[in-house]
C-alpha cells in the first residue's frame, strides 16, 4: 500500500458547486478502484488536498478522463 496526495480545484460552473467541495472529492475519489482510506488534509471554498491509501499495482492511477464529471480539476 502506498499513501498518495492529490490536490483538486473546483472548476467554477459545474452543477455540483452547490455542495461542499469536501464531499464532491471525496465522491470522486471513493469511485476510483484500488483507493481507500481517505482523509482531507486542507480544504477552503475552492481547493482541497485529500491523502489516500493506493491498493493497486504500481503508482496510483486516478483517471482524470472522469473528474470532469465531479467539478473538478488537478491543481
């Protein structure tokens, strides 16, 4: 197991920016396989660091072709 941060912006305009960002990543991350164990490391209205447990096979892998979905964008 490897312990992983990923930081994550909220893209301004998604249907989803009435909820906190918080739960918005955390949603997007508990979908990814092979990660577990997440945890807010700092958080404001716009941004948000998150660690993570990785369980698969090599570095982390967190698909980026789906986060569009959830607001959000790699800082």
């Amino acid at each position: 197991m490897v312990r992983s941060t990923i930081k994550l912006c909220r893209r301004p305009g998604s249907l989803l920016d009435i909820l906190p960002i918080a739960d918005v990543a955390v949603a997007y991350l508990q979908s990814v396989e092979g990660v577990t164990n997440i945890e807010i490391e700092r958080s404001n209205l716009l941004q948000i660091e998150l660690t993570y447990l990785w369980h698969g096979s090599g570095d982390p892998v967190i698909p980026l072709d789906t986060i569009d979905r959830y607001g959000l964008s790699v800082c």
